[in-house]
C-alpha cells in the first residue's frame, strides 16, 4: 500500500477515535494496530481484503502473543476499522 494512503487511513481512523474521545492511549495503540493490519496486505486496498484473509490475519497476531489477555482487544481494532471504512458487518 502506498505510504501516503496509508497514511490517509491512520489518519482518517485516527480522527474517528477522538470524536469518540478515546483515550490517547488506546488511539497510540490502536494506529499502531492499524499500521501493521495494513503493512500486512501491501498490495489491496482495504476495500478488497476478505473476512477470511482478516481472521487469519488476527489468528496468526493472536497465536504469535505471550498475553493474550492484554493483546485480544488490540487485535480487535482492524476488525473496527474494516467495519468503519468499509462498511462490512463482521459478527464477533
């Protein structure tokens, strides 16, 4: 993916967390998520990544963690962020 649609999107989801006043932590976490979500697909856009493609993505972060209880719901936030600028419905 291009730096600077990259950079489009962080900054887009970004902006959607502090007009839901997320803390600066989580939005710090969250981008840093989302960075490495789409570093994982360089060459689609977020539009063309399947439902499939993104649970074997969060399966692979998952399995890779020593604290799963810490890191389940950062590894969540692609999932958001699929749902917020694709307007996909994706069950939990």
């Amino acid at each position: 993916m291009q730096h600077s649609r990259k950079q489009g999107i962080i900054e887009y989801f970004t902006k959607l967390m502090k007009i839901k006043r997320y803390a600066p932590s989580s939005i710090r976490s969250y981008k840093n998520a989302i960075s490495l979500f789409l570093d994982a697909f360089p060459d689609k856009h977020p539009e063309n990544i399947s439902i499939h493609e993104i649970e074997n993505f969060l399966y692979r972060k998952i399995k890779q963690e020593t604290y799963l209880h810490l890191i389940k719901k950062l590894w969540w936030a692609p999932f958001s962020f699929f749902t917020t600028i694709c307007g996909v419905k994706i069950s939990n």
